[in-house]
C-alpha cells in the first residue's frame, strides 16, 4: 500500500455546503495527473461554505477519505483543502523596490510581493493568496517574469485575497482531528479556475462562476491574471429551500426533485411531463407538472445571475471579457441554466468541466468535482515550484562549496 506522503500522489479535499469529496491524483511520468481515487460525503456541518458544527464536518472528512482511500488503494496523510464563504475579501495591491544588482534577483522578487502585502487589513483577517498580476522594471510594463531582467525599479502589481482567522482554523481544526496534515487552503474559485479554464480563455478575459450549495464563487481573469474575486451567499441550498416552500415538501425530497426534474428554464420544461411531490407527514403524494417545478426554479437562477451581473458591472470588468462565463459547479449542471445565463449576460456562456486529467475521467469530468480537480492541479503546480526552487537553491549552495573548496586550496 503506497501513502500520499511519497511525493508522488496528491490529494485534494473540496469541504463543500453539500458534500465533502477527497480527489487522489498519482504525478505521472510526464508530470500530468492521473485520477486513482475518490470518495465523497455528505456535508451537515457548514453553512454557506463556513463550518458550523466541527463534529458532523469530521465525520464526512473521515467518510470521504475513507472511500478515496480505498479506491487508490493508498493511505492519505495531507491534503490540499478549498475554503469559500461570506467572510472572503480581496483587494488588488501594489509595491515597488530598488533593485539592488540592476538585475533582478530571487531576493527583489521576494521583497517587493512583501512591500506590496503590506496593506491594513481587519484583525480577525488573515492574507490567504498573494497572486502576482504583472511586474513594471522602470517603465516597461506587463513583464510576467522578471528574474534577470535588467533595471533600477521592480513594481510589483497584485491580487490579495484575505479569509476570517477562525474560518481557516475551523478548517484545518477538522482536517486535523482526521490525523491528516493541511498542505494548504486555497481559495476554491482560484482552485476551480485550473481545472476548467483554458490558458486561451484567462488571457482574453473570462468570468468563472463556481455555483456550489452554500455559496458562489466568481473569479475574473484577463491578460492571463486574476483581477477581482467575490463571493456571492446564494446558490443551490437556496433552490432546495424554494422548491421545499412552494411544493410542501420535505427538504431531502426538495433536493431529489431538484437534481431530477428541476429546469433553470421554464419554456424547456414540458407541462405534460408529470412528476410524484411527496408531501409532508403521512398526507398522499401528489401530481405536479414539471413546468410548475420550473416556475418555482427559474425566478431563483435569474436573481442569481443578475447578482453576478450587478458584481461583474461593480469589479469594472464587464466589457473586459469577451471570452465570457464559464459556469461550474454542482448547480450550474441544470438543464436550462447555460441557456438563461446567456440571455441574462448577453455574452458566451459554457459550462466548465474540469480538464487535463487522465485516469477515472468518465467520473471525474462533471461540473460537481471542478474544485476538487483544481485542487490537484494547484499542489502539482506548488509541488513542481517548490522543486524548481529546492533545485535552485543546491545550485547556489554548490557554487558556494565550490569556491571555498578552491579559496582553501589556493590559500593552504
């Protein structure tokens, strides 16, 4: 039995409002990402993406990694972990330096992310990512990579994205009490954004909408960089709830009738097609037409989606993205949704399945593990960066052996 500490297997868990899934991924070969095991639970311990009852979020941890473990056939002791909710903030922050040897170094790259970082935020925040947009060396500007560029001045432009203290800590408390390590907590938008966009579509400019059950997530990228994220506290929970109200019936029904019959859209909706409601106590079930379903679903998706819209015009990026939105994530999945979003925003709407992954793809390709698969691709990045950067470091520290190997020589 292999472990997920030898380098080769990551594992990504998405905590969700609805389920809890832990994804295994093995690094091949040729460094892709093969899909060998995955497990999923439902979730009773958060509301709109925030843990609200520690014991019931471990119990669906502990199952989810269970049966993840079992599928690979392998013992998981980290894992990458997403965070989303209300208490979400995000800011695009600047900062400059001199650059010392009028060659960019490791060591101004580094410090010019710290005077950029160095912006008031609430005590009970803490900064979650520091993503870099682009750099401007003197006056040229748009410079994605700058080490060993040449100049006197580094700028640094970036996406800040911050968290409530105790959120993060909720989390990693659960992951924890699992006996698992937290490799990290990455915001789950960003995490989704590397399994369902394309390098094409982050550089002209796209919307990703990650419509989960407790909260969604929007991410806007353009010029191949994040620019502006936001969290949005209605989604799928909330289409659950209205169909509950308006049909009278339990919520565990509501969710069924939802993923079965639902339609974000009401004209696709047949009123002949005829569906059982179950009814509340021991009262007989009774007969709807899947229009009146419709009625109930669509009024909740287009308050949605003119919410996203109202948040897109607020970031200044609406005219900015002509690649238009890529919708993912469990609720996006309904028949109908794509087509309301595209009459709604009046730009290109696709739904995004997540990419560039190999092994149990026929289950994995499916809007409900978007996070979960970018989980993995965010620690195979991290993984491979930490190893370009580990690689850079023996290099210099050789260098240095060598020269007091030949200085002692020389001198003794």
């Amino acid at each position: 039995m292999t472990t997920a500490d030898n380098g080769n297997l990551i594992v990504g868990l998405d905590i969700g409002t609805s389920k809890v899934v832990a994804i295994v991924g093995e690094i091949t070969a040729d460094g892709q990402l093969e899909v060998i095991g995955i497990g999923s639970h439902t979730s009773r311990g958060l509301k709109r993406g925030v843990v609200v009852n520690i014991d019931s979020t471990v119990h669906a941890i502990k199952r989810a990694v269970e049966e993840a473990e079992l599928m690979a056939g392998c013992q998981i002791h980290s894992v990458y972990a997403g965070i989303a909710g209300n208490h979400i903030r995000s800011l695009n922050s600047h900062g400059i330096v001199a650059i010392r040897e009028r060659e960019v170094t490791r060591a101004d790259i580094d410090r010019v992310i710290d005077a950029a970082q160095a912006v008031a935020i609430p005590a009970d925040q803490k900064i979650l990512h520091i993503l870099p947009q682009e750099y401007v060396i003197d006056t040229q500007e748009g410079v994605k990579e700058p080490l060993g560029m040449s100049g006197v001045r580094l700028e640094a432009k970036v996406h800040l994205v911050t968290c409530a203290v105790n959120a993060s800590q909720n989390i990693e408390n659960c992951i924890k009490r699992c006996g698992l390590d937290v490799d990290d907590i990455i915001l789950e938008q960003l995490a989704s954004s590397y399994a369902v966009l394309s390098e094409d579509e982050k550089e002209l400019g796209v919307c990703m909408v990650d419509i989960g059950g407790g909260t969604t997530d929007i991410a806007i990228f353009t010029e191949g960089a994040i620019r502006h994220t936001a969290v949005i506290p209605i989604a799928g929970d909330q289409v659950t709830n209205d169909i509950a109200m308006a049909l009278r019936t339990p919520t565990q029904h509501a969710e069924e009738l939802k993923i079965k019959y639902a339609c974000a859209l009401t004209q696709l909706a047949g009123a002949e097609d005829m569906i059982k409601v179950p009814s509340v106590g021991d009262r007989p079930a009774r007969e709807l037409s899947r229009q009146s379903l419709a009625e109930v679903v669509e009024p909740r998706y287009d308050e949605l989606f003119t919410l996203i819209q109202a948040e897109l015009r607020r970031s200044g990026f609406e005219d900015l993205i002509p690649a238009g939105i890529v919708l993912t994530g469990g609720t996006s999945k309904m028949e109908g949704a794509v087509d309301l979003a595209e009459e709604i925003f009046h730009m290109p709407v696709r739904l995004g399945m997540p990419q560039a992954i190999q092994g149990l793809t026929d289950v994995v390709c499916n809007p409900i593990y978007a996070t979960g698969v970018g989980l993995l691709h965010y620690g195979l990045k991290a993984q491979q960066e930490g190893r370009r950067e580990s690689a850079g470091f023996s290099r210099q520290e050789e260098g240095l052996l060598n020269r007091l190997k030949k200085w002692f020589q020389g001198n003794f």
